[in-house]
C-alpha cells in the first residue's frame, strides 16, 4: 500500500473510531477488551475475503495480511469456530409487522390508512396481524415492546393505532445498539464498496446534504423536516421493496438484501475567526 494511502487510511479510521468509541465507553467496554475483538475481525475477515476461487484463505496468508502470528490466527479460528451468536430478531420482526400494518389491505380502511385494532379476538387485530408477521415472537411481547417505545398507542375506545411506520428500540437497550451498529455496518459497507473499486464494481448510491451556516435555533425545525420527509421517503422505498418481493425460491435469481438508510446529521461546527 503506498504510504500517502496508508496515512489517509489511518486518518480515516481514526475519525471512524471517534463515535465508535464514545459509544463502546458508553457501553463499559475497555480499549483491551476493543483490541481483543479487532483481533478477531481482522482474522475473520482475513479468512473470508481473501481467497482464491472462493475458498478460505490459508493461515499463512492470513498471517502476512494481518501481522499476528500464525499460531495466534489458528486460535482465533477455533474461537470463531466454537462461537455461537444469538442475534435479536425483535427489529426486524417489528418492522415487518409495522409494514404489513401499513400497506395489507386487511388491515387498511378505504383511505388506505392503517385500522385502529383489537389486541386480540375479533378479526382484524394485532394479535392477527402479529401472526401473519411478527416471525415466532408472541403478540403481547411485540405489543409490550411496541408501546414502550411509543411505536404504537391506545386510542379512546381502547384500539390500538400505530404512531409511526417505524421501529426503534427503546434507549440503553441491547437491541437499540444493535440498531446502531447495524446502520454503521451498511454505511462501510457501501463506501468500502466505491472506494476499493475495480472494473466489475458497480457503484452504489451514497451522497449527504449539509450546510455550517444554520443558526441553532433551527435545529427543532429541521428535526421535524426530517421526521416527515425523511419518513416519507423510507415509506416509499418500503413500498417498492415489497412489490419487488420474492415469494419464491428461485435458484435461477437468487435474492439479495436491498436498501437505504437515512438519517439526521446535527453536530457543533466553530467557524475559523479572521484575525
């Protein structure tokens, strides 16, 4: 790698672990406990993306790309061969049932608006609803969820209403720093994508829009901007994305995992004074 490179490289990582890590110490993890997993995901990703003809990559190799020694990548191999990840399905399940909430004909009223429901019995209700998208998770444990991160509410007749067509967990929960995380994770992914990119790369849309000149005072107008444009925005991709859906396994066209993420950037900005 040549060296201007690596130094933008470094200088990029370091600016890529500023929130990272503020987020890790927030969570009560320490930089040897960081050092340690790092560890292991340059092993791990060593060993799945640098191959040849698809196949993993050999321990020797691994060891000359990542500089740990051989025998510290065969231990790392075991310990990823021996783990076992249990990963939360509530964001995704809640967002399905939110979506079919939304856009099911039998949950929508002539405006096409979502139908207050019953929690349960008479048809329509969540408790229907939840069984037709909610995955194996229990309609009273999505319920219970869902109004404690004011996703959905209770109306005046005691039906349930959505607040919003989107889930977020609730603060300081497990699954809200997986949300996070996994939005991090899609951003690299894409910008690793168009950075390192070679003949057969196809580029995938990434662009932002900000601006240093507004006035703090702006800021409540501009988050509720985003909450409704951004929303309707994401809604609209919702619905392209389910009408493009596959209901069938197609060995022929096999499905792939299609998306955008959006979100608000807000941080302090000092303007240089001229002397």
């Amino acid at each position: 790698m040549r060296s201007e490179f690596k130094n933008a490289a470094h200088q990029a990582c370091r600016i890529l672990l500023r929130p990272l890590t503020s987020m890790l110490l927030r969570a009560g993890m320490t930089w040897k406990e960081f050092a340690d997993l790092a560890k292991t995901a340059f092993v791990e990703t060593a060993t799945a993306e640098y191959g040849i003809s698809g196949r993993p990559t050999n321990i020797s190799r691994v060891s000359i790309l990542t500089g740990i020694s051989r025998k510290e990548v065969k231990r790392q191999r075991d310990l990823l061969a021996a783990e076992t990840t249990v990963t939360p399905q509530k964001t995704t399940d809640a967002t399905r049932v939110l979506s079919g909430w939304f856009q099911d004909p039998d949950f929508l009223n002539d405006k096409g608006e979502p139908l207050p429901l019953v929690e349960s019995g008479a048809k329509p209700s969540f408790e229907d609803l939840c069984r037709r998208y909610g995955g194996d998770i229990a309609a009273p444990t999505m319920l219970k969820e869902l109004l404690t991160t004011a996703t959905v509410a209770t109306n005046d007749h005691g039906r349930l209403f959505p607040m919003r067509r989107y889930y977020q967990p609730a603060r300081h929960d497990d699954e809200n720093l997986l949300w996070a995380v996994n939005l991090i994770r899609d951003l690299s992914n894409t910008m690793n994508n168009n950075v390192f990119k070679t003949e057969e790369t196809r580029l995938r849309f990434g662009g932002k829009a900000d601006n240093t000149e507004i006035p703090a005072s702006r800021r409540e107008a501009f988050q509720a901007f985003m909450d409704q444009r951004g929303q309707a925005f994401l809604e609209e991709i919702d619905d392209w994305l389910t009408e493009n859906a596959s209901d069938t396994n197609d060995q022929y066209d096999p499905c792939v995992r299609l998306g955008v993420g959006v979100f608000a950037i807000e941080d302090q900005f000092m303007k240089e004074t001229q002397s």
